[in-house]
C-alpha cells in the first residue's frame, strides 16, 4: 500500500510538471510572417555585417541560435528584396539546401532553409539591395552638416526582414550580438545595451542587446555622429553642428526617466539615449531600445516640443518591455504609450499642461474618428489587417482611442488602484509578446473581478472590438483652453495686438489655430500672422498647424514656407495632414503632385507609399 501511494506521487508530480511545461504562453498566429515559430524558432542573432555606402548595401553573415521545437528538417525565415547567397549550419557551416517561396506583396518571400533534428545554429549569408524599404542612404546633401554620408533603418511594422533574414514578427523576441564594419570617419550605433560614445580609428563597432527583443527594434544608424551625455545614463547622438542643441533641447531626459519610474518601475534596460536624424526619417520619433531615433523637427530652441521625447521613453515599459504579439493588437503598444506619455508629462509639466493635452488628444479622436466614419471597423482598438499592409494599422486611432479607453478606466476605480494595476502589468508582462485578449483576461481576473457594476462602467467590449466612440468617454476641459475660447469670440472685435502676450506655449497656440474662424479672411490671416509670426517663426507643431489653415483659407503669402515645409521633412503623419488638405480643391491637387515630384527623393520609402496613395 505504501509502495502504490509513493508511485501515486510520483505519477502525481509528473503529471503537473507536465502541466507547467504546457501552460507556457501559447504561440499566436501572425499572418504577416512566414515563419512557423511553433516549429523551429529563433532565439538570439549573432550578426556580422559591412556597410558599403559606395554600393550602399549591407552585406554579411546572420547566424541564428535556433530551437528546433519540433525536431523537424525545415526552419522558415522572412525575407524581402534580400539577396541570399549561401546558408551553412552550426559551427562547422555545413553547407544546406534553402529554397524562397512565392511572393506576397508587402511581405516579401518565405526563405525555407533545410536543417536538421539536432540543428541549433543556422547561418545565413546575405546582402540587402537597394529595394530595401527598411534602410535609407543619404547623400551628404541630405544631412545637417552635409560633409558625410548616412545610413539609418526603421523597421516597424515589417520592414526588418529587407535588412535582415529574419522570423519578423512582434511576438518572437531575441536576444542579439553584431559586428559592424563602416568607414572609419564615420561611427555606427544600434539599439543595443551600450553604444559607442566615440569613433575608433578601425571603423569595427561590436553590440550587444542582452534584452529579448522583437525584430521590428532592431535598428542601426551610421554616420558623422558624435555623443554627448546628460547625466549618468541618458545622452544625446547627433551630427556634430545639432549636438549641443539637442543636448540643451533634451536637458530634462533624466528626470523624464525619473518620472517614469516613480509611476511604472524601474527602467529595465540600462542606459537611455537619442539619436537625432536627419529631417528625411519619417516619424517624429522610434522607441528603439536604449535608444530611440528622433525627427530633428524637435529642436525647436525653446524645449517646446520635448513631450515627444515622453511619449518614445513610455515605449520602454508599453511596447519594447509589454509588446503586441501582432499588428492587430498595436493599441497595446500605442495606446498604453500614450497614457504613459500623458502621466509623464503632467509629473514634468504640471497638471494644467496635462488638461490642455487631454482636450487636444480628445479633438485628434474626433478628428480621425470623423475622417474614417464612426462605423469604420478600423475605428476598432482590435483590428483586423488580413491581406493588408500591416502599416494600415499605424494610424493615430490606437493611440489617440486607445488612451481614452485607458482614462475611461482610471476614472472608473481611481488612480489608486489603476496606477498599481498598470505598474503590475507591465511586470507581470515584461519582456513578452500579449494579444489584446491577454490584456482582457488580465484586466478581467486583477481589476474587474466579478464586479458587474465596475464591468458595466467600463464597457470594455464597445472599447475594444467595435468601431466609433463608445458613450461613456470621461469629460475633458481645460481652464487655459477656455480662456483663449473667449479670446476666439472677442477677437475680430477687439483687434489681434497683443493677443501674442496672452497666448504664448505651444499648446495654447495649437488650439487657438485649430479654432480659427472657419470663414476667417485673408486680411485677418495675415494680422494674425503679423502678430504671431506663425509662419517664419514657429515650431514644427506651431508651422503644421498654421499651415492647415493657410491652405483651407488660400493665405498664398505662406506658400512659399508650405513648400520648403513640405520638401524638409519626411514626417509622414504631418506631411500627409497637409497633403490630404491640399487634394480637397483641383488646384491644391495639382500644386501637391508638384511639391511631391520636388520632395520625394529625399522621403522615406514608406512616407513615399503613403503619399503616392493620396494622391492616386
């Protein structure tokens, strides 16, 4: 009898052993990879490349720790526009068969690499052509200093897979190692753990990125780049004639960082560093970790546009530590982010700023919300990309909705409880890949709980799985934002002196110009703009706005500033804001081709894309 309960035991502790092992997050299909993670998935990249801006490729050799789950003889990598020469497995490169599938647009083609049961390195030996949406080269021409060439990627959604071979979905993450050859007056940097602080005169740079990372953050940059450090772990990369700008710009990132962490944890990844790009990158900025990539469009000289940097340093904790397992779920990352990036920014700015930017985030949903229609599944927070370019997706409805769902949670149980709530599931979550239904549970078993009521306050299905705005939205108002209100309603009585001395930060302006008259005259235009220089001396946020209203009103005297504007950025969510206004008439259609045709060579690919769409 002794002997059978023993056995019993025994057979008993198995079965749950086996149980844990199983009860290992699943793996989520993602219909914008080739790979087949549940088979044969990657684990860590040792990569080893040279940057040839002569032929402007990147060339070398990716060599995959792989786990061969299934003990199969087929591994599968994405790849688009690559040019694979040879694959060799483990230590001994014994050469293998690799065959390239059909290919899919956008995605590029499925490279089917032969291995074997025991294989747990697969080498593959490449070179990137120039097709490769992921990098752009500029000439010196096209970089502040305009003395040397330059070389950056941007990755996100799936765009790596033209740079690197790789299993290029957000819910597979990697560890990395990577030796990169450059010419040497020029330095190379990457969202790696450490990264140079200076040029070595051998032109070979190593990294290394400890952390899990998916492959959309992998990311590198060469060029005349110099660092300078702010405290003891954030700093600023730059060409040299923008450093110490972006330095004195940037003077509060550690205290951001400290704020971060007073509300969400520790900061998990080391150091925190920029890069400031030149203006052709095409996103005001990308979280890349340890160091995020950013539009120099935010050296505005008065600091006035540094929440941009809140908002990139919120994706340490939503997005690169808490990341959405496909491209359906990005209001995980976005719409989390831009929560984070708002709790930021009333820590370092105070609390009346935080209430201006609550209304100004309430109008953009109004806005997008307007210009999909309310019906628009893509008004979703979950939403379905299927046989589309995942990019769809990165429009400003998950971030913009996606924090007001947050808000409408805070409201419902109180910062009290919500900030632990949210500190805890960025712990609970770190360094994984969820679906917006991993959220849901979450959400469900350690906020809601079985309260009904609290459920019914949330209405957490009308938030996230139908289009439009749900009705329980919280209220936003801003007493700053009611004054220049009257200011709005007074002044073509009144007269526009001195309305500069009582509306004065950046945010104060943007709402008095979105607010403008909509039959507003051009006399009245131009003594606005007497009054404010909107047109010479605003900020980038300031010029987009004022530009908006420029064309919508035919003020031709900012013409000439709407051009050069349009011409010296690759933004691609502002370039298209002004885009979309100028097609509204056929003369605006007209002068718009023309200022593509002067522009797009020196757009990123993908800013190319979205306008070439427009304008068809």
């Amino acid at each position: 009898m002794k002997k059978l309960i023993l056995v019993t035991l025994f057979l008993t502790a198995i079965a749950c052993q086996k149980k844990d092992q199983t009860e290992k997050p699943a793996v989520v299909a993602d219909e914008h990879t080739f790979a087949k993670p549940e088979l044969a998935v990657v684990k860590h990249l040792d990569l080893d490349i040279k940057v040839d801006f002569d032929t402007q490729t990147i060339s070398g050799k990716a060599s995959w720790t792989i786990d061969n789950v299934s003990k199969g003889n087929e591994i599968i990598f994405d790849e688009n526009t690559l040019n694979i020469t040879k694959v060799t497995l483990g230590d001994d490169e014994k050469e293998t068969k690799f065959e390239l599938g059909t290919a899919v647009e956008f995605h590029g083609k499925p490279l089917h690499i032969t291995i074997e049961p025991n294989t747990t390195k697969v080498n593959i030996y490449y070179s990137t052509t120039k097709d490769a949406v992921a990098l752009q080269w500029l000439n010196p021409q096209q970089t502040a200093d305009k003395k040397s060439p330059f070389v950056f990627s941007q990755g996100e959604s799936i765009w790596s897979r033209t740079w690197i071979p790789c299993q290029d979905s957000p819910g597979i993450r990697f560890t990395y190692n990577a030796k990169v050859m450059v010419p040497k007056d020029l330095m190379a940097v990457m969202s790696a753990s450490v990264n140079p602080q200076k040029k070595n005169d051998t032109g070979i740079y190593t990294f290394k990125q400890d952390k899990a990372i998916p492959s959309y953050l992998m990311a590198i940059a060469v060029g005349d780049i110099e660092f300078q450090a702010i405290d003891n772990r954030t700093g600023v990369y730059a060409e040299p004639s923008l450093l110490k700008k972006a330095a004195w710009e940037f003077a509060e990132l550690g205290k951001m960082v400290g704020a971060a962490e007073k509300l969400y944890g520790p900061y998990r990844w080391g150091r925190y560093d920029v890069l400031v790009l030149p203006p052709s990158f095409p996103y005001g900025g990308m979280e890349n970790p340890n160091l995020t990539f950013l539009t120099p469009g935010v050296i505005a000289g008065d600091r006035s546009l540094t929440s941009l940097l809140a908002h990139e340093l919120g994706h340490s904790w939503s997005g690169n530590l808490v990341t959405n397992a496909t491209w359906d779920d990005i209001w995980l990352n976005e719409g989390f982010t831009t929560y984070v990036e708002h709790r930021i920014g009333e820590e370092i700015f105070g609390k009346k700023e935080a209430e201006m930017q609550n209304v100004l985030t309430r109008k953009d949903l109004d806005d997008n919300i307007a210009e999909y229609g309310a019906t628009n599944p893509d008004t979703r927070l979950k939403v379905s990309l299927t046989n589309r370019n995942p990019d769809d997706g990165i429009s400003q409805i998950p971030y913009v909705k996606g924090y007001n769902f947050l808000k409408v949670i805070e409201a419902a149980v109180g910062r009290e409880k919500f900030d632990p709530f949210i500190k805890n599931y960025f712990d609970a979550h770190a360094f994984q890949s969820i679906t917006t239904e991993d959220f849901v549970k979450y959400l469900k078993e350690n906020l809601i709980k079985d309260d009904k009521a609290l459920a019914d306050k949330i209405k957490l299905d009308d938030w996230i799985y139908k289009p439009g705005v749900p009705s329980n939205i919280t209220a936003v108002s801003s007493e700053d934002f009611t004054a220049i209100d009257n200011i709005q309603k007074n002044w073509r009585t009144t007269g526009v002196k001195g309305l500069s001395e009582k509306i004065k930060s950046t945010t104060e302006k943007q709402h008095f110009i979105d607010y403008l008259p909509a039959d507003i005259s051009v006399e009245e235009m131009t003594a606005i703009d007497n009054e404010f220089s909107f047109t010479k001396n605003g900020n980038f946020v300031i010029k987009r706005q004022w530009f908006i209203q420029a064309i919508r009103h035919q003020y031709k005297t900012a013409y000439p500033a709407i051009e050069q504007f349009m011409i010296a950025t690759s933004r691609t969510g502002s370039l298209m804001s002004l885009y979309k206004e100028l097609v509204k008439t056929p003369e605006g259609k007209t002068w718009a081709k023309q200022i593509f045709e002067k522009a797009k060579s020196g757009y990123h690919a993908t800013t190319v894309q979205a306008v070439e769409g427009l304008l068809k």
